[in-house]
C-alpha cells in the first residue's frame, strides 16, 4: 500500500482529544511511514494536547452555536463559512485517503467538505446519544464507529462497526502496584480509597457535594483522592483550611498520573463522559455518575443511564449530588459485595481494542477506494 495520509479532525474536550490520539498512535504502530494531520479549532484544547503528543495540527476559527442568545450566531455562522473554505483548502492540499471526525467543532466542515470531493470519512461517535452534527455527516459518512448498542436510532445501520472509545494506553498498564499508588499520593495503604475526577478543569457542583458532606468524611475511615480542578483549586483548599484541613482528605488541583489514582481507587466518582466511562470499563472500576446537566443533548446522562441500567454504575443527578453524594459513596465503599457487583457489570461493558479496530476500518475504507 503507498503511504498513507489521514486527517484527523475534531476535539474540544479530552473526550475527543484523547481517543483522536490513540487512534493516529494506532496507525503509527502499523504503518510508520503513515502521514497524520489534525484539524481543530483555535484555542481549544487540542492545540495544545496534540502537538505535546508529537503530530502537526491546524487550527479552524470555528465555535459552536450559542443557544440563549440568537443574535451572537451571526458571528459564529461567519466563522464556519470561513471554515468551510480553509477545509476545502487543507483538504486539496493535503490529499488525504481518509478523513476520521472524533467530533467537536472542527469536524463539521472537514467532514462536511471531505464528503463533498468524495474523500472516504469515518465518524467516531463516543455517546450514546448522537450529536446533531454527526447525525448529519453520518448521511454521506462511510463508516461510523460506535461504542454502544441501538446507535441505529441516530445512524444507518448499513454503516455502523461496533469498535468502542480508544483509550489512553498507558492507564492500562499492568506493571504498576497499589504500593505505589499509595506512595504517590501519600494514601494509608490500611483505609479505603475514593477517588472523584470532575475533569481537568474541575466541576463546581462535585466539589459543593464534597464540601457538604465534609465532616463525615473526615470523620470516616476513608481516604478521599479529589481532583478539584483549575478553576476551583484556590476556592476548595481554603474552604477545606477551614474546615482543619483533614488528614484523610487529600486534595489536588490535578492529577496527572490518572493511571496511578485508578490504582489507588476502590471507588471512582465522575462525570458521565464517554472516555472516562470507557476507561472505567477497562479497569473494572466501581462508579457513581454524576452527569453533566451543561453538554449537548444531555448525552452524559444518556451514558450514565446505559450503565446504570444494567447495574453497572451508580447514577446520582447533578441536582441532587449535594444531598446524596457523600452519603452514597460511604455507603458503598463499605459494602464488599456491592463494590465486587459494580465491578464485574461494568468490566461487562467493555471493548478492548478499540483503536486496533477502528484503524481497521481506516484501511478497509482506503483499500476499498484506492
């Protein structure tokens, strides 16, 4: 096969960025010579986190619709049409085999225009409830990867592979020990561990549930690993000087070594995106979701209601987390056969393998045009 050349396009969030990188790792592993372009959008996160992963990317002026208030969609539909140009551009420049959209704002118009001089795309769906923008690209897509059942309600059925979210490989790492988890973070190898991630950023709500329900934390015999984010670090570390800056609370702003803090962790509380429940999967680990009310389609309680169903998570609302969370997650911690239940159903949901089989696909899809 003559060298291959993808374009990858899409980000945002972690939820995008991180599987859009597992996938051209993928590729690397397969076809060294394989040359992979990005495509996001200006001063979102992808800027930074692909380059930092070693592949060239380029920026679209692009932002997604604002929906409390119309009259600031001028600009934004002003943005998407210039969009619409620097893809057609990147795209007769690069001439790549295969375009694969991992969703977020820069995937519309490099699919949409990759569709339009009849490049072969992929879309990579992460939820299990379909965004706007790739039920419309799915129309003209080739092939869509999914990671959950009944995805027939939003795509062709004709078109949909069965492939899972890729995850960052290095959480799966099977030479690391509880011991230097522990170590790590300075944890007591004797108490239960929960961990609780509201994202890189951090979510207000989870770390308000935390702070309600403090003092029976601190009076627990449980350790608590809290990743506070960015945005709230300073608030929550002298909200918790306040409260005597208990020992069994140990709090970060964030945690770079996730695959160390999944070690540590009994029990896991996150938010309900589809990467981190994909790599929750993977490891087994007990969770209780907490949904984000603030994403498109209310998808995250989609994802966490897939779970929840087959009593593979627990589900606690974003209203009620402030009344429930605490209580809930004591609770569990200390139910033995609960927590071995959880693990098991979740571990059920899992689809190893996921960037092997997407890239299959590429290649079915470039050989098949070739």
């Amino acid at each position: 096969m003559k060298q291959l050349r993808v374009i990858i396009s899409g980000g945002g969030t972690g939820g995008h960025i991180f599987p859009a990188i597992a996938i051209a790792n993928t590729i690397k592993e397969h076809y060294p010579d394989a040359d992979i372009l990005f495509v996001g959008a200006t001063g979102r996160m992808e800027m930074e986190k692909v380059p930092a992963a070693g592949y060239e990317i380029i920026g679209l002026e692009i932002s997604g619709l604002n929906r409390k208030n119309i009259f600031k969609n001028i600009s934004t539909l002003l943005k998407f049409q210039k969009s619409l140009i620097k893809a057609k551009r990147i795209l007769r420049d690069f001439r790549p085999d295969v375009v694969i959209g991992v969703g977020g704002y820069a995937s519309g118009p490099m699919l949409y225009k990759a569709n339009a001089l009849k490049i072969p795309t992929l879309i990579q769906e992460q939820n299990s409830y379909a965004g706007v923008t790739n039920k419309f690209l799915s129309k003209k897509a080739s092939v869509v990867c999914v990671a959950y059942e009944g995805m027939e309600r939003f795509f062709p059925k004709s078109k949909i592979v069965m492939t899972g979210n890729p995850c960052r490989q290095e959480l799966l790492s099977a030479t690391i020990t509880k011991q230097e988890a522990y170590e790590e973070f300075n944890l007591d190898p004797d108490k239960k561990t929960i961990l609780l991630i509201g994202g890189s950023l951090g979510s207000r709500m989870m770390n308000k549930s935390i702070l309600a329900g403090i003092d029976e934390l601190a009076n627990s015999n449980i350790q608590l690993l809290w990743q506070c984010g960015k945005l709230y670090s300073f608030e929550m570390n002298m909200d918790l000087s306040g409260k005597g800056s208990p020992e069994n609370i140990h709090i970060h702003e964030f945690i770079s070594r996730m695959d160390l803090a999944y070690k540590a962790a009994d029990l896991v509380i996150s938010r309900a995106g589809a990467s981190s429940i994909s790599e929750l999967s993977l490891l087994g680990k007990p969770v209780i979701l907490i949904p984000s009310p603030n994403v498109s389609e209310d998808h995250q309680t989609k994802n966490a209601m897939a779970l929840a169903d087959k009593n593979a998570a627990i589900l606690i609302r974003d209203d009620e987390a402030i009344e429930k969370l605490v209580p809930e997650a004591l609770n569990i911690i200390q139910d033995k056969e609960k927590l071995e239940v959880l693990s098991a159903n979740i571990r059920k949901m899992a689809q190893p393998d996921s960037a092997n089989r997407i890239v299959d696909e590429v290649i079915k899809l470039v050989k098949k045009n070739g």
